[in-house]
C-alpha cells in the first residue's frame, strides 16, 4: 500500500517517510504516526505526518503490522 489516501493512516501506524531533506536521495525514514498533518484526503506525493520521534514527512510506504 502506498500513503497517498488519508483514510488509511491512523496514529500508531508503522510507516516509511521521506523527509523534505531526502526528498532528493530517496532516503526513507521508518517510524510511528503520532500525528496526520495533510487536512485534505489524498495527496500525490504522499500524506503528510509528524511520526513518534517527531520527524516530519510525506509516506511513501505503509507497513504491515506484526501480530
């Protein structure tokens, strides 16, 4: 799955970000949504989102939940 639609990022979701400093690598940065920041429902480049560490980014990449 891919983070361009809101309506499947819920706090605490594990995910993969890029942040606006590696936009132009492509680096990813794994982490926890704390918060969604991205008003709207979708957006191209990804969903914005503050993750539990505080770094902030578009996600690129939902990831699957350990049971």
């Amino acid at each position: 799955m891919n983070g361009n639609n809101r309506a499947g990022l819920k706090p605490g979701m594990q995910v993969l970000i890029v942040q606006k400093k590696d936009q132009s690598s492509g680096a990813l940065t794994p982490g926890r949504v704390k918060d969604i920041l991205t008003k709207s429902l979708t957006h191209h480049h990804g969903i914005k989102v503050r993750l539990e560490t505080g770094e902030v980014g578009r996600v690129k990449q939902l990831l699957a939940e350990k049971t």
